[in-house]
C-alpha cells in the first residue's frame, strides 16, 4: 500500500519534471526567435510578462483563454482515459456554438434561467456531434480519427451557412448572428475586460472530471477499458459502451466551450469562426496540446492551460509591442505537443530498460504513450 | 429568369473554362493524395500532411523568390515536405509515438513556423508576386476545338500529377517495393518475419508522402498562386485525407475523389452566382449516380458486392433524373456543396466493403518483439 503510493508520487514527480522540462525547453527556442527578430532577451521577455500578466486588462485576457483551453484539455482527457483517440473538438465546438445560438436567440428568459439552459444547449451541441463519430465507430466499426476529421470540416461548412442564412442579422453586410440577448450571456467578472463569470466553470469542471475519473465506478471503467479492453472485456464491462459514453461526453466538454466562446465573448453577436484563436490556429487543437503537456492528468490541466493562455495572450500583444508575430505562439504549442510525445517515448523506454531485468517483455500493441499511461 | 440572364453572359455551370479549373484545382488534391495513399498504405496515418503542405509552399515560394527559379522553388517545395515527414517518421516509426498527436502537432508548429517566418522575411516587404508558371502545351491534342486547350494547355506539374495515378498503382500493386508497403500496413509482423524492415518501409513511405505534400504545396505556391500567404493550403492537406478515405486505399479512387472535391471547388463559385441549382448541375448529379449504380451491378454480378448499394444509387440516380426535368425552384447553399463530399465520404467510411479496404495496421505503431 504505502509501497504504491511511493510510487504514484514517485510517478507523477517524474511526469512533472517532464512536462516543466519541455516547457522550459520550448520557452528557451522561443527565446532564441526572439532574438533573431533583433528584440533584445530581457526586452522581449518583459513585453511577454507585461503582455500575459502587466495588468488587469491583460490578466483577465490570459483569464478567459484559460475556459475553453481547459474545457478541450478536459474533454481530451475523458476520451484518452477510454483508449479513445478524436480529433473531433474544433467541429464540437462549432457544433455547440450553433446549439446555443438558437436557445440564445428564439426563446427569452430571465437570465437565472435562459444562460443555464443556453449553456446546457451548448454542451448538449457538443455531445450530439460527437455522437455521431461515437455511433459510427460503435456500430460501424469507423475510426474516429477519420470520421470526426470529416466531422470537423461539416461542421465548418454548416456554421458558415448558418450565420449567412438561417440565423443571419438582416441589418449587418458580414456573416454575423444578431447580437445574443444579454440574458443569455455570461455576466462580465470585471467590468470592461473579457473576464467573464464562466471562469468558474474552469475550477469546477476540472474537479468534477478529476472526480468522475477517479472516484466513481464510471470512471473506474472507463481506466480499465483504456488500459486494455480484453482485461476489460473478461471483467465483464464492454469496451464499446464505455468508449461511445467517453466520446460523447468528452464532445460535451467541446460543446461546453463552445458555448462559453460564444456566450463570454467581447462581441455580442456570433460569426462562424468560435474556437478560432488570435494566431491561425484553433481551441479545438490547442486544448490537446494542453492536455498532453497535463500528462493526461485532470488536475495538471490547470497549469498547463495557464501556460497556454499566457502564451496566446502574452504573443498577441508581444505583436503590437515588439513586433514579433503572434505565429510563434502556434509554433511553440506545436514544439511542444512533438517534445511531449519524444520525451514520454523516451522516458518509457528508459523505464521499461530499469525494468526489464525484474519483467519480462510486455506484449501489449498499444502505443508507448499509453503504456506509460497505465503504468503510472 | 436568372439563369437565362447568365447563359447569355456565357457562365453556365459546366464549360471548357471550368474544367480548366478542375485540372488545375485537382493538381495539389492529387499530389497530397497519393503521398498520403502511400503513407497510409505502410500503416502511417499523416494528419500532419497539412503541415508538410504548408512547409512545401513556404520553402517553394523564399526559393522561388531568392534564387529565381521555378525549378529550384518547386525542388524546395518537396524539400520543405521532405523535412517535416522526417519529423514525423522519426516520432511514429522509431519513437513510436501515437500518429495523430504527432501530425495535430506537427500542423500547429508549421502553421506557427511559417507565418513567424514569413512575417520577419517578408513583413516589410511590397507584396511580392511570381512570374507566373509557363504552360506546357501537348502539340497535335492542344489544337482540338474546345476541350483541347482547357485539357493539354497546362504546366507540366499538372501532367505530372495525373501520370502520377497510374505510376503509383504500378508501384503499389506490381512491384516488391509495393508489395512491401501493403504488406508492412496489412500485417507488419509477417514483413518483418520475411526479412522486410518494417522501420525501413515506413520511414521511405512517410518521406515519399512528405516529399509528394511539399510538391503539392509548391505546385500551390508556385505555380497557381505565384504568392504566399499565411495559412494558405486552407485544409487543403485535409481534404487530400478525405480523398485518401473517399477512394478507399486505392489510387484509381484516389483520383476519381481528388477530381470530385476539385470539381466542387471549382463548381462552388459558378453555382453561387445562380439563385437555383442549375438543371445541369441535377444531371450532373444523375449521372455520377448512375454511373456508380452501374459499377454496383456489375461487382454485384462478380459477387463482390452485395446489391443493396446498387439499389440505394439506382434509385438516387431515379429521383435525379426527375429532379433534372423538373428542375424545382430551390436553392441550395453553396456550403452544401462543399460539404456534400466530405458526408459521402463519411458513408462510404460506413460501408463494410470500405473498412474491409482500410490497410489493417493504419495508426498503429510497430514494435519488435510487442507483435
């Protein structure tokens, strides 16, 4: 008992020394950018600090990118837990915008009620749309990769039209709703800043998902199926359900920042591109970058998406200060998705070679990032 | 009433002009495509082909600009692909990390990479344009009336592309290098058991399908646009994805898909201009379904099929052929369209005799003596 718990900490000490290592190491070539854009170290770093932290208009930017960051990185979590790879976020999130928009727009209410059901129309967009990758892979034996890959690109396609025919604001010339009642909106958390009261939702819903993964029996069954369906399978839990449930429910999670996208966004009214972040890149992307650089881990979502938010604040403002584009930000996240996924390789092989004297070989086809996974 | 206010005007939705454009709009689809076919083929599923696009662009264009030179720009288009495939080969095949994480990875850090660059290089810079690519003209099939030119009056990459089809089924279906990389996508643990290096076909697999989407991106870049501009491939990469699935593993597939989604493309802007869908465009429709009904049949006759798509596209061929006489008044949005490849895709993922196609190892990572 107290020998595995030694090792737990042992464990994830080790994860966290890697993902602060790569992060260092990703921030350090930042750096190097930097100063082949001629800005001098110290003067490009403060305009970074000043840029993500300097004050309170900035603290509330880096803030409110933190929502749909951790909500991805959550849901990413939930389908990773069950063996279950998509890719199917940005299309979720679209997907829950529209859901909102209609609840937003066709019914009114006081906001005591009108944001809660618009919020829950969101995440309810978000599920649906991943229920259908979660059935096709369920009853068709579809790759959910491939299928939400397609998803993703509908889902661009049906917003675009939406926002130009149905739900189009007869009185403006570009593809925009009409402005969403302020019912149905998050209220502002500080007054003139993009901080809105669906901050809450980061804590709340990290320790609901850290909760549900770890302390109830849906949760249980969803790590076992994860770490290999025929144990799960003889244990009498079918991998099938518990993977269409994790897959709808971590779309659920897309769907819910989608909806916050839309709803604690600085403009009123919705266009076609939620999830689209200030450089060229997309919530729906990004948050597994989170996630990765989280080690998969619920509550190591927090800093992470602090980093992450820091970093898209903190470069778009770098952009206007010092004039280095905000495209490094998109580089960096990508740098580190590639120097998480190495650096978990090697430390398995590593592990796996201080083992190998007391184990013999694991015959196992899974992928070296989810046997760390299991063994941590 | 519209409609015959652009007949008059001479845009109709298909004419010797829009299959032009389809050749051309095909061209990137159909390098990308058959890259990603091969790649797909050894088990490695390259969703970071958007980023070796990119790549391939970038570098094609700053080589393009820097050194004068098409040929040169073109060369560092497969180069720039080139690069970012090894990034990639060496994450999945030797570290083998899970291919989808790697390439969401890899599209973010190119995405990032080249508009950093592109921005310090170029940021103060007038816009700068290319010479626009010379075309090829084919002497004697050019000078045939009408179809000639929109046909054989092209640069050479676009040739290139199309020859590229059969040279790849050859490759793939009657070689041992091909039968190699099916072999190594279907069962890697038989290849290596024969004395096959899984890790040597796939890295060559993932590099030919980097090298192809940087060719891709160049021929993007360089050729069409004679520019380059952040985000340009624009999903580009995954569109040659779907064509990947859309085709079912096969390069004959493969193109006919790249040519589909080329066509929606360059159809896309033709139909915006009309306030109801053309009955050309129902025919059009009509005939695809037919056509596919009719292949159903006769795999049904062989006894490879079973009827039951025959009949699904028999009776939308039906429905089609009213839809083109009458001609209802309605208009479809043009994201209709544009989406309407991407769900047939989806059912055709659906299909039984699809999956069956799907090379059985695709994203799953091979590892010595973990079989």
């Amino acid at each position: 008992m107290i020998a595995t718990l030694r090792a737990r900490i042992v464990g994830s000490g080790v994860d966290l020394i890697l993902s602060v290592a790569v992060a260092l190491v990703a921030l350090l070539i930042a750096l190097l950018f930097v100063v082949v854009s001629g800005v001098s170290i110290p003067r490009g770093a403060s305009a970074f600090v000043t840029g993500a932290f300097g004050s309170k208009l900035t603290i509330a930017g880096t803030l409110s990118k933190m929502v749909p960051l951790t909500l991805v990185a959550l849901g990413w979590i939930v389908a990773f837990k069950a063996g279950r790879f998509h890719i199917g976020f940005p299309g979720q999130i679209l997907v829950g915008a529209l859901f909102v928009s209609v609840l937003a727009l066709k019914v009114s209410l006081p906001i005591g009620i009108h944001l809660p059901l618009t919020v829950l129309a969101g995440v309810a967009g978000g599920a649906a749309f991943a229920g259908i990758a979660a059935w096709l892979w369920a009853r068709h034996g579809v790759n959910e990769v491939l299928s939400t890959l397609l998803l993703n690109l509908v889902a661009a396609q049906l917003l675009a039209w939406w926002v130009r025919g149905p739900f189009h604001d007869s009185s403006s010339p570009s593809p925009l709703t009409p402005p969403l009642p302020s019912s149905a909106r998050w209220p502002e958390l500080l007054t003139h800043t993009p901080l809105h009261w669906d901050i809450v939702l980061v804590p709340v819903v990290t320790a609901l998902v850290w909760l549900l993964l770890s302390r109830t029996p849906f949760g249980f069954r969803t790590r076992l199926v994860g770490a290999g369906e025929e144990i799960a399978w003889h244990a009498g839990i079918s991998p099938t359900r518990v993977g269409m449930k994790a897959i709808v429910l971590s779309g659920a999670l897309a769907g819910l920042a989608g909806s916050s996208l839309v709803l604690a966004a600085v403009a009123p009214a919705m266009a076609e591109n939620v999830g689209a972040t200030a450089g060229s890149s997309n919530y729906g992307f990004t948050g597994i970058a989170v996630a990765l650089l989280a080690r998969n881990s619920p509550l190591g979502v927090l800093p992470a998406a602090l980093l992450f938010a820091a970093l898209e604040q903190g470069g778009s403002v770098m952009e206007g200060t010092v004039g280095i584009s905000s495209s490094l930000v998109d580089f960096i996240q990508g740098l580190m998705i590639v120097l998480v996924l190495a650096a978990t390789t090697l430390l398995y092989f590593a592990r796996r070679r201080a083992h190998s004297h007391r184990r013999g070989p694991q015959g196992s086809r899974r992928t070296a990032m989810a046997q760390t996974e299991i063994s941590a | 009433m519209s409609h015959v206010a652009l007949a008059a005007i001479g845009i109709g939705p298909f004419d010797t002009d829009w299959l032009s454009a389809v050749l051309v709009l095909t061209t990137p689809l159909l390098l990308a495509g058959v890259g990603e076919l091969i790649s797909e083929r050894a088990g490695v599923l390259n969703v970071g082909i958007e980023g070796f696009m990119l790549a391939g662009a970038f570098c094609s264009f700053f080589v393009a600009w820097k050194a004068h030179s098409l040929a040169l720009g073109l060369l560092a288009g497969a180069g720039g692909g080139l690069l970012f495939a090894a990034v990639m080969a060496v994450l999945s095949v030797e570290l083998r990390a899970d291919q989808i994480v790697a390439g969401v990875g890899i599209n973010l850090a190119v995405a990032g990479l080249t508009g950093y660059v592109f921005v310090e290089i170029f940021g103060n810079l007038p816009q700068v344009v290319l010479p626009s690519a010379g075309a090829l003209r084919i002497p004697g099939l050019a000078r045939i009336p009408d179809f000639g030119p929109a046909l054989f009056d092209h640069n050479w990459t676009v040739y290139f592309a199309f020859l590229l089809v059969p040279i790849c089924s050859f490759l793939l279906f009657r070689t041992k290098w091909g039968m190699a990389i099916r072999s190594v996508g279907e069962l890697p643990i038989a290849s290596d058991t024969v004395g096959i290096s899984v890790r040597k076909v796939r890295w060559m697999s993932v590099l030919a399908c980097g090298a192809l989407t940087g060719f891709a991106g160049a021929n993007l870049a360089v050729v069409q646009v004679g520019a380059f501009e952040q985000e340009m491939t624009a999903g580009r990469g995954f569109l040659a994805l779907v064509a990947v699935i859309f085709g079912r593993w096969r390069p004959l597939g493969v193109l006919g898909a790249c040519i589909a989604l080329g066509g929606t493309e360059a159809l896309e802007l033709r139909l915006a201009a009309h306030h109801n869908v053309a009955a050309a465009v129902w025919g059009a429709a009509t005939v695809i379904a037919a056509a596919l009904a009719v292949y159903w049949v006769l795999r049904t006759r062989r006894g490879k099929s079973h009827g039951r798509s025959a009949t699904v596209a028999a009776l939308v061929a039906v429905a089609g052929v009213a839809l083109t006489v009458v001609e209802p008044r309605v208009h479809l949005p043009n994201q209709f369209w544009i989406s309407l490849p991407y769900l047939v895709a989806l059912a055709v993922l659906a299909g039984a005799v699809t999956r069956g196609r799907m090379p059985d190892k695709l994203t799953q990572n091979y590892a010595r003596g973990e079989g």
